[in-house]
C-alpha cells in the first residue's frame, strides 16, 4: 500500500490531468460550434452533381482504385480514427484490386504508413490547421487528375451528432469514364463537352474532399469534447477514490499514535 507521501503526489498528479481535460473539453466544445456551422454550409455544394455522379456503377474485381484515406492530425479523440484506419485496412486486404493510397491527416499515415506505405500516392499532414480552403486542396486534386485509375473511393467521418459519427464512403468512378460512359444527355454543354465534363470533374472531387474534410473537423472535435469529459469524470473517481484512501491512512496513524500516547501514559502511571 502507498505511504500518505506517495498518495499526496498522486493526488496532485491526477488533479493535474483533471484540469487539462476539462480545459481541453471547454476548447473542443467552443470550437464545435464553428465547425458544425462551416460543415452545414459546405454540405450543399458537395450535393452538386451527386445524383449524376452516383449513377455509375460501381468497379468491380478487376482494375486500379485509389484510396482516399482522410482522418485528424490530432489525438485525444476516442476511436474516431483508429476505426477508420481499421476499416480503411480490411478494405486493401480484401480487395483484389491494384490499390494506390492518398492519406490526409498524421493519424491515418500512423496508422497505414508501416504496412502499405509502398501503396502512397500522396500523404498530407496540417489540413485546414489554420482555415482550410481549396487552395490547399489543389495540389492533392492535381495530383489525383494525374494517377491512373479505374475508381477512386474516400474515406472520412461524418458528423452525425455531439455524440455520435459514421465513417462516410464515396466512390468516384475515374473521368475517362465520366467522359465516355456516364449518361449525360439530360444536360447541354455551353463549352466544348469534354473540357467541361473535366472541369466539372475537378470541382466535384475538390467539393468532395472540402465537405469531407469539414465533416471531419466537426465529428473530431465533438468526438473530443465527449472524450475529455469522460476523462474528466473519471479522473474525478479516481481523485475522490485516493482522497478517500489518503484520509483513512491518515487517520489510522493517528489512531496508532493515540494508542502508543495512551499505553505509554498508562505505563508511566502504573509505575509510579
């Protein structure tokens, strides 16, 4: 059993841990709000062209796909990301497809990096950390428009409420296809048609990737405000559980104490 020294030490450890986790609690909730704002904004334009988009099928077994992986640079936000990561990997084992990989975010390159790390494309860290734009995208869409493939699938966390996520799973057949095969004839072209089908391409992928980025921002930061206040909670049971134990040890040494007082005062007595 620890001594009341050790106790006390503990004690003021966990107090420690208590007011980080609610001062890191108090910062995700204020900054919740902007994000869950800034996603309901962004969530119309990534509904433009959809319903045409989605209308392809599907790739099946045989050909190239890339795999947009999109997580947080950031911890101390429950399974948020290790689930993602872990669905992301039972993908690349189970398909029989040419896998090429695109990761966004330092926790998903952790957790993807030792195992498929010759499957890179393209790895990117501190998204958005000051105000994420399309600017920052560009080169990520850049580099997709430039890698072959037969279909391009993402994957990110959606913001469901303060209390719960989803993982989120587009799939974006590639613009070769979107050129030649995609049924467009509901539409009329002002432009030549090829040049604006790809224009149109590249606004959908980066509205694709800025609404998903966004959803993940707030899903991160409402799954970090859940998280520490959990942690606040239970580093109060602990601090509670050491104080109890700290006040009991501390009164049986001074009951022992009274007790050796008293015997000795009686031992002076009787001799006397």
């Amino acid at each position: 059993m620890a001594n009341l020294k050790e106790l006390k030490i503990r004690m003021a450890s966990v107090e420690s841990i208590k007011k980080i986790t609610a001062s890191m609690k108090m910062v995700a909730a204020a900054r919740m709000k902007s994000a869950e704002n800034k996603m309901r904004r962004v969530r119309p334009f990534a509904r433009v062209g959809k319903s045409v988009m989605d209308s392809a099928p599907p790739l099946g077994d045989k050909g190239s796909e890339v795999v947009v992986l999109l997580t947080s640079d950031r911890g101390l936000c429950g399974s948020i990301n290790s689930s993602l990561a872990r669905t992301v990997r039972d993908h690349i084992k189970s398909s029989k497809n040419d896998i090429k990989l695109i990761v966004l975010g330092d926790k998903g390159k952790a957790a993807t990096q030792r195992e498929f790390g010759h499957k890179y494309v393209l790895s990117a860290t501190d998204l958005g950390k000051k105000e994420l734009n399309f600017v920052d995208l560009e080169t990520i869409v850049e580099e997709m428009m430039e890698t072959d493939y037969d279909q391009a699938v993402f994957y990110s966390n959606k913001f469901v409420s303060v209390l719960a996520f989803e993982t989120l799973i587009n799939r974006l057949r590639n613009l070769n296809f979107v050129r030649n095969e995609l049924d467009v004839a509901a539409y009329e072209f002002e432009d030549e048609k090829p040049e604006a089908l790809k224009n149109f391409y590249e606004y959908y992928v980066s509205t694709l990737l800025y609404s998903a980025l966004t959803e993940n921002a707030a899903a991160e930061l409402a799954a970090r405000m859940t998280s520490m206040d959990n942690a606040t909670r239970n580093a109060g049971d602990m601090l509670d559980t050491l104080t109890l134990s700290y006040n009991r040890q501390r009164q049986a040494g001074i009951t022992t104490e009274l007790t050796e007082i008293i015997a000795g005062s009686e031992s002076l007595q009787d001799a006397d």
